[in-house]
C-alpha cells in the first residue's frame, strides 16, 4: 500500500489532475485509548479509537474519509497531525516519518500541515480579534513582519468571503458560517500544502454548508491543496471529492474513486451506506438495507472483521480472519474475505 | 427628484468580552451599591490620619480618661451662637456602681476646629500616602477637651480614631492576603493542570490534606508556628501568610480544572497545529481563559479573609496592640465581659463596619458573577 | 434503598482513600506543632511540679528525644490505642482533658444540625413554592445579612440584646456558660439538663444561621429547578394535586444534595463553633485549644486538631456513603 496511480478526476467537478506524486503516505497508524479501573487505577482495556489504517494522498488529491460516529475517522485525522499521539504506525509526509520528530523538528512541518476544525464555535478564542487569531500563525513563524501582516490578513479574509474591516472584530459577532471561513483563513496563513478538514461542514446549516463547501474547492484549485476531508456525509463527499475512505470501527472497509465507490461499492458496509443516503428523486424506488444490531465497543471490538456482526454476507471465516485491504480494482481496495459478492 | 445623502452609518464598536461584563455589572443596583460603599470604605482607609482626631496610640498618662463615653456634640451655645462644641470632662463618681463615671464639665467649652494641623504633636503625624507626613486633620479639639466621638477605652484612646485606623489594616489584609493567594494557587493550579501526571496527583494531594484541616484549628496550629510575643509588624506579615496558607488550595483546584477542560477546546488544538510553544500556549491560551474565575474567586475570597483576619485579631492571636484591626478593636468589648457590653455598647462599633466591608465585596462579587454569566444578561 | 450494585466496595474504597489523607494531616499537624518554639523535653525537665518518674515516662511512651519524624510515628502509636499524651498546663492525661469540652462542642453541633435541617427545609420549600413573594424577599434579604456578619460579631449583638431584655423585662436570660451559676447544685437530672440546653440554645442558633441561610437557599434554588422540569410538568398535566406533585415527586430529587451533605454538616458546625464558644464562654474545644496555644500545650493542640480533622474526614465519608445509596450512578465511580 505505497503507491497511488494516477486517478481520473472524480465525480466532482474538478479539473486539476493529480500530480501522481505521494504526499502523505499513513502505514498502519494506530490509537489506543488506555480505560483505566480497579482499585489502583491500573490499565484494564483500551478503547481501540484507529486499529491498523493505512493509505495513501497524492499532491493535489482531495481524499474523503468518512463512518459513522465512533469509527475514528476524527481520531484518524488528529494523529496524522500529532494533535493526538500516535500509538503505532508511521506517517510519511513527503518522505519522512513525522511520528519520530521532536517538537522542535515537527513545528517546521506544522507549516506544511494544517486542520480546519468542526465546530465554528468552539474552534475560536473567544477572547482574541480575528486579526489576533490569524495572525498568531503568523507569529509563530515569523512571517510578513510589520505592515506586511495586515495586508495579509486582509487578503486572507477576502480570499475566504469575508471583508478586511472583520479583522477588528471578535468571533462572537460573526455566524457559524463566517466563522468556519475565519477558521479556514486561520489555516490558510502559513501556506500549508495539506490541509485535514474535520467535518468542516457538520455543524453548519444546509444552505451554508454548500457556500463553504463551494469555498473550499475554489480555494483547493487555486492553491493546489491537498485536502483530507473527513464526513459522515457521502453526498457532500462524493461532490468534493477525488477519492474515498470508508472506516468502521476504527478500521478500512474501502477505498476507491468517488464516482466508482458510489457505482460500484465492493464492500457490504459502504453498500449499507450508499442505500441509507437519500436520493432526492421520488420515483427511484430503492432496496435499503437496514443493518442489523448495533455498533459494537471499540474497546472489545468483534474477532475477525469487525464488521462481521451487522453484516448480511458474513460466513464463519469472517470470525476467524481480518480481511486485508486488497486491491481488485484499478485504485479500488477492499477489506473483505469474500470475492463472490456485490 | 431630490438625490439624498445617506446619512453615515455609526459602525457600532466593537464590544470585548470585558466591555459587556462591565456594562452588564452597571445595570444591577446591589452591584452598584456594593462598589460604592467599597468606595467610601477604601477613600476612609486612605484618608485614615485625616479623618482621625487622634493618632493611634495617643492617650494621657498623666490625665487618663478610661471607657468615656461618646462625648456629646452641642451646636448653639449659650450665647446662641451656631457652631459645633464640646464641654470638658470631669471624673465623678457613680453613686450605685462605685465606679468612675465621666460627666460633662460645661464651665468648659472648646469648639470643635476644622482642618488643623498639630506641628509638634507626634502621636497626630502621619504619612498621607505612605510618604506625605502631616497632621492636617479634618476636625479636632483643643486641650482640655476631648472630642471622643465613640468614646475612649481603658488606655483613653480614642476609639473613633482607631477605627479609622483600623480600617486600613482590615482592608489591605484582605486585598494583599487575597493577592498571594491568587499567585499560588495560579502557579501550583496551572502546574498540575498542564503538566498532569505525579505533579498533578502531588499538588492536588497537598491540597487535599490542607483542606482536611478545619480551618480555624488550622489557623491556630499555623500561629503557633511563630512565637505568639512576636513583633506586631511581623505579626501582620505572619497572619497574611497563613491566610495565603489556608486559601490557595481552592484556587488552585479551579485553575487546574479550568485548564483541565481548556486544553481539550478545539482553539487550543489549532494553536497545536500551528505550531505553537507550550508557553505560548498556557500564557496566551490558557490562562486568559482563567482570568474570569480569578476575578470571581478575588471577589468572594477577599471579603472571606476580611472575617478571617477580623476573627483572628477577635481571639487574640492576630492583630495585636499597639496595631489595631476592627476585629481587635471588638476584642475590647469581648474583654470587658458580658456587662461591659451593656455599660458601653459603643464597643460594638467596629463590628459594624466589618458586616459593611463584607457585604459591600459580597454584592459586588455577585454582581460580577452575574455579569459573567451570559445567562443573566439583563 | 435501590440497585443491585451493593454499596460496600464504594465504603470500602473511600475509606482507604481518607486513611492517607488523614495520617498525612496529622503529620503535618504534629510538624507545625513541633516546629513551635519552646521544647518540650526541657520545659518538662526544668518543670519542678513534674516528677522526674514522669518526664522518664513521658520520654518513652513519646519518644521525645528521638527526631520529629519517629516521634510522629510514637505519637501515632499512641494515639490509634487512645494515648493522647500528657497536658502540660492541667497535668493530666489529654485523655482526661479532651472529653468534657469535646461532648460540650459537641451538644451545640448536634442541637445545630436538628436545627439546620429543621429550619432550611421549610423556609426553602416555601420559598420555592412561593418565590418572589414578600416572605421569600425576606427571607433572601435576612440571608445576605447572615452571610455577611461575623458570627462573633452577632453572638456579642445578641448577648447584648438578652442583656438589654433582662434588665427591661426582668427575665431570667441564660447568659453565657453551660449552666447557670444561680442553680443550686442537688437538682434532678432533667432540669440541669434542660439548664444546658437552655444555655446552649443562643450559641447553637447563632452557629447554624449561616448555615440556614445558604442551605435554605440552595433547597429553594434546586426546587425551583426540579419543579420546572418536563416531567413535573407532565405530573400537572396529567391531573395531580399540587400538594403530591410537590411533596411526593419534587422534593424528594430536590432534597438529594441536601441529604447528602449531611456528613459534611458535622465538621464543619465543630469548625464554626469556635468564634462563638468564646464569645459565650461555652467551654468547648476552642477555648481549650487556645489556651493550649497560649501555653504551648502541644498534645493538646496535637490531640485537638487530630480529632478534629478525624471528625472532618468521617463527616466527608458519611456524607458520600449517604450520597452512594441514593444515587446508585456514584458507585461506579
């Protein structure tokens, strides 16, 4: 799992191509929560948040990765940056492995890398103007001293759909929506070249998330950013999107092209998700496929694949085995032992 | 058709998380009366030597005028003339209690002056200011009178007088005691919340035994620390610190938890990611974000340690003489026994002024906590 | 009372939390006594009322001349067998010493704690079923001034106020101490007894308003807040009397916290005694461990706030087990 073709651009509307080079490359990256019990406080389970996930981004790829709640695609996204500490696994950013760095090492590649956050409310210091909260990035890396730095935050803010005069302004006056932008221009400051957005659009309003999504892709093509998209929202994945991810349970289930996954999913969990997401065309009549029971604990997650416990396919083997992720397609993996399905 | 010039739009300014706090604290009107008594309270403080017609140990040794009474004000005299007065006083025997009585000797009268400086009186200078010396005093009366507006004790001390200079031990006590502690529970608090770990489980141990000590058995333990005959300045400083002792644990527990919880919010990991250093962080971060529970925990810790200290001097084991603190002076009435209190009820005086002190830092503490509170925007 | 999941690990667990807690304040308790000027060993040697016997007995059971730390260590031997040292000053046993004034802080912390739970629960389930009403402002109003006097300021208005009626009014106020001196001393057994307990009654009102006043409040406040949730509200709906959906249903979750904190009660009415137990002349632990202060007693002073803190942890303890058993979610803990 080291090499990404190059990939026809997918079901959105992009037309920047791939460069085919890897940019981030995450070999079974892995995050274990230690549950601690007992009268002396002793390790007693781990909650097993990211369990062995490997994948790989292209320069310029915009790559989504979405699950349900608790199938640690958050967790996932804040360990490739270090925000949360790895407990196993590399991940190769433009060669090397940023898990050994020191603090000092790992603040030059934090400009390389940075995360626009879910909540608009919470991603903000209140007590800091919008001219504070972007320039800090500044700050910390010494960039555009001076005059310079106001000019900056201004193009910044237009850049994102905002007017320069906002920079006066404290994040309590603005909307959800203007400040998901300020968030954006915040991460836009030192020039990243990866850009993890958490669920950028989970707390906003419908009618806004299409403005910010819109925002997003502009910027992507202008920039030539690559994006990590995490969701929980195949329509607004497949629309941004060149490939993607799907986690369960803290483990890949899939990976394919945008417009192949949703044509074409190979495993049982995405076909559950593709029928679930509502088609807004009344005569389409569709089968959904209503999973069964519940998600089960990560932290005593099913033996095997751990999807087996909702899944209709599954046979005896799936208890015994965890299915590789294998490629049987074109830039199409899966995570399952069985062939003679979908 | 007439083209209108559009009137300028006044962009509102915009408003900081302090500037709402401070308009919302304005509208509540126990909050304002809080702040203005304190005021009135801290102005009597700072203009101690002023308002005082005595200095703080004056008395007689050779004309010792023991427990009089409040001396009686006249305004017209005899010739019906109008200005303040007083008469002399003259020792007379109590005929049911055999005890000295003081009566008003009106073959003597001396007006009551304004503004006067006593050049040469010692016991009246003092240092407006802390550097100023003078004995400008806003009222006074000359030998033989005395102007004991709340009577003297057994000394023949002025008790209006020590009042007013008491004022300024009870209320600095409280701020600077408060501000130590704010200091030490800031560090040891922000310590344990950020670095966690052993350091974390020490401190808040440390806190923990502290705190299972009540608190006035604690304080008793601590003065027996330093030798109860010890010098009355040092004795200041000892009971500030062991006030600081006492108080910084609770302090201390509100700032780990607050940097406990602020460390998990989003802007904090942005920060992270940009690249930031763990001082920028707590410095920047962090701690401004403690910075209102510091405010609130000031308001309701100096009025607590205004009535510690006050308790303190109360028993005997603070403030001590020649110094005196409203609590001290409250002593005097405890001293006396349970007869003294019906003999001389104006010993109670300075009580009065500890319930003011601490009710005007309680209304004002509330007020602030409200307008924290963006629940109760009024 | 409830779930399945029985109480006594949650017990058992925070007993042996509070056993280091409370062997590490009394270490540090016998650490700051130490560390008073003044020696012990020599003032007991150079004493010429003690008998050498003694100071030779003294010395072993504590080991004075060994460091402080072995001599925390005697002291604690001493005390888990009920030893609490020698009184300098009485030349007794601490033992001796310790019980009379402990029973006598004692009786106002009990008769307070009837008193609080008496008083706060009526005025706070008035106030919340009448809030805003004059007697709720009142009542808000007589808390802020309760809160912000010093009791021994009050107890001095107070005795001055009894003053002033007994020599108005002729009656006979029981002023100050546990008893009344004029008592003849052959009497029967209730009436002493209702001597102290007149006595004793200004000291315990004046102990407990403080505490009336917040907790009255506190009760009013969580009444309201149960009172105006959903499934109160659902209750009206459905047709219940007032009276029950108040009495039955509210308070019950309301009172919860109040409950609970009934074992922090105990420590901290000893602690608020204090001031007021000087101020009356009632002869309880204050007065005695401050003229242990102004005497150096240190075993007393030791002894005193050993209790004293032991008292504190046990009411802590108490008040969590109550907690445990009515809301079953702590236990798991």
């Amino acid at each position: 799992m080291t090499t990404i073709a190059t990939v026809a651009p997918g079901a959105g509307q992009r037309v920047v191509p791939a460069t085919g080079e890897t940019l981030l490359d995450v070999q079974n990256l892995e995050k274990f929560f230690p549950i601690r019990g007992g009268l002396l406080s002793r390790v007693v389970g781990n909650v097993k948040a990211v369990n062995d996930v490997s994948f790989s981004i292209g320069r310029g790829e915009v790559v989504g990765l979405v699950g349900e709640s608790g199938s640690g695609k958050t967790t996932a996204g804040r360990a490739i940056l270090r925000l949360i500490e790895p407990t196993g696994g590399q991940v190769l950013f433009n060669g090397t492995d940023i898990t050994k760095l020191s603090k000092g090492q790992m603040r030059d590649y934090r400009r390389e890398m940075q995360i626009i956050f879910q909540d608009p409310f919470a991603s903000l210091n209140p007590r800091m103007t919008v001219a504070d909260i972007i320039g800090e990035a500044m700050q910390i890396h010494n960039l555009n001293p001076g005059k310079q730095r106001i000019d900056r935050i201004a193009e910044l803010l237009e850049k994102v759909g905002l007017r320069p005069e906002h920079m006066r302004r404290y994040p309590h006056e603005f909307s959800g929506g203007q400040r998901q932008r300020i968030g954006i221009a915040r991460a836009l400051a030192v020039n990243p070249s990866f850009i993890v957005a958490d669920e950028p659009v989970s707390a906003l309003d419908v009618s806004i998330q299409a403005q910010v999504v819109n925002l997003l892709q502009d910027l992507q093509e202008e920039l030539g950013l690559t994006v990590l998209f995490i969701a929980h929202d195949l329509a607004v994945v497949e629309y941004i999107c060149d490939r993607i991810i799907v986690m369960y349970l803290g483990r890949v289930m899939e990976i394919a092209p945008s417009r192949e996954l949703n044509n074409n999913p190979k495993h049982p969990y995405t076909e559950a998700l593709l029928s679930a997401a509502p088609v807004p065309d009344p005569t389409v009549k569709r089968q959904r496929i209503i999973l069964e029971g519940d998600i089960p604990s990560p932290i005593n997650p099913p033996s095997g694949c751990v999807f087996r416990t909702r899944c209709r396919y599954a046979i005896d083997d799936c208890a015994k085995i965890v299915p590789e992720l294998r490629e049987v397609a074109p830039g199409h993996f899966k995570a399952c032992i069985r062939d003679d399905i979908l | 058709m007439t083209t209108t010039v559009p009137t300028p739009v006044r962009k509102p300014r915009s408003q900081s998380q302090w500037s709402i706090v401070w308009s919302q604290f304005k509208r509540n009107p126990l909050a304002r009366v809080g702040l203005g008594l304190l005021g009135l309270l801290y102005l009597m403080a700072i203009l101690a030597g002023f308002l005082a017609p005595y200095g703080l140990t004056e008395y007689s040794t050779t004309d010792r005028i023991s427990w009089a009474p409040p001396t009686p004000i006249h305004w017209r005299d005899a010739q019906g003339h109008f200005g303040p007065y007083v008469n002399g006083i003259r020792r007379d025997i109590d005929m049911e209690t055999f005890r000295d009585k003081y009566v008003e000797d009106t073959s003597v009268t001396c007006p009551v002056k304004f503004f006067q400086t006593h050049p040469g009186m010692e016991g009246r200078t003092y240092r407006f200011l802390g550097f100023i010396p003078t004995s400008l005093k806003l009222f006074s009366v000359d030998a033989p009178c005395k102007l004991y507006l709340w009577g003297s004790d057994s000394y023949g001390r002025d008790q209006f007088s020590r009042v007013m200079y008491g004022s300024q031990i009870s209320l600095s006590i409280g701020i600077i005691a408060s501000v130590l502690t704010v200091i030490l529970g800031l560090i040891m608090g922000g310590i344990a919340g950020y670095f966690r770990g052993l350091t974390d489980t020490l401190i808040m141990r440390m806190v923990e035994v502290l705190s299972a000590i009540p608190e006035l058995f604690l304080l008793i333990t601590l003065r027996a620390l330093f030798p109860l005959n010890a010098d009355p300045i040092l004795v200041f400083y000892i009971v500030i610190g062991i006030l600081a002792v006492i108080g910084w644990g609770g302090l201390a527990r509100i700032v780990r938890g607050q940097i406990l919880s602020s460390r998990e919010q989003d802007y904090v990991q942005a920060a992270t990611a940009l690249g930031a250093s763990d001082t920028r962080i707590i410095a920047k971060h962090l701690l401004p974000n403690t910075a209102t529970y510091i405010i609130i925990f000031l308001s309701l810790a100096i009025p607590g340690f205004i009535l510690s200290e006050s308790g303190l001097s109360f028993i005997g084991i603070g403030i001590v003489e020649p110094y005196a603190s409203w609590g001290s002076l409250l002593k005097v009435a405890q001293d006396g026994g349970f007869e003294s209190l019906d003999a001389r009820p104006w010993t109670l005086i300075p009580g009065v002024f500890i319930v003011l002190a601490v009710l005007a830092w309680q209304f004002v503490g509330d007020g602030l906590r409200d307008a924290f509170d963006p629940r109760r925007r009024r | 009372m409830l779930s399945e999941v029985s109480v006594l690990p949650y017990i058992f667990r925070r007993i042996l939390q509070f056993i280091p807690t409370f062997l590490l304040a009394t270490l540090l308790a016998f650490f700051i006594v130490q560390l008073a000027p003044g020696d012990f060993l020599s003032q007991l040697k150079e004493n010429p009322s003690v008998r050498p016997e003694t100071v030779e007995r003294l010395r072993k059971e504590f080991g004075l001349d060994q460091p402080i730390i072995v001599q925390y260590f005697y002291w604690l031997k001493n005390f888990v067998m009920g030893n609490l040292g020698q009184s300098f000053q009485y030349k007794r046993p601490v033992n001796e010493v310790l019980p009379g004034p402990f029973m006598n802080s004692l009786i106002l912390v009990i008769i307070g704690t009837v008193l609080h739970f008496a008083v706060s629960i009526p005025v706070g389930v008035y106030s919340a079923v009448r809030p805003y009403s004059t007697a709720d402002k009142t009542f808000t109003f007589l808390s802020y001034i309760f809160l912000g006097i010093p009791s021994f300021f009050f107890a001095l208005l107070v005795i001055w106020g009894m003053l002033k009626l007994q020599q108005n009014f002729g009656w006979d106020m029981p002023l100050g101490n546990k008893t009344s001196s004029k008592l003849p001393t052959d009497i029967s057994w209730w009436r002493s007894a209702w001597d102290v307990f007149i006595h004793a009654l200004a000291p315990t009102i004046i102990l407990v308003l403080r505490g009336i006043s917040s907790e009255s409040r506190f009760i009013r406040g969580q009444l309201l807040e149960v009172l105006g949730q959903d499934y109160v509200r659902t209750a009206r709906a459905k047709g219940v009397a007032e009276n029950q959906v108040v009495y039955k249903h509210a308070l019950r979750t309301a009172l919860i916290p109040t409950i609970a904190g009934l074992g922090g009660l105990l420590p901290a009415l000893i602690g608020g005694a204090g001031f007021i137990e000087v101020v009356f002349n009632w002869p309880g632990l204050t007065p005695l461990q401050l003229t242990a202060l102004g005497n150096q007693d240190i075993y007393i002073l030791q002894a005193v706030t050993a209790v004293a803190t032991l008292l504190y942890l046990v009411g802590n303890l108490l008040s969590d087990v109550l907690l445990s058993v009515i809301d079953p979610r702590i236990r798991y803990h």
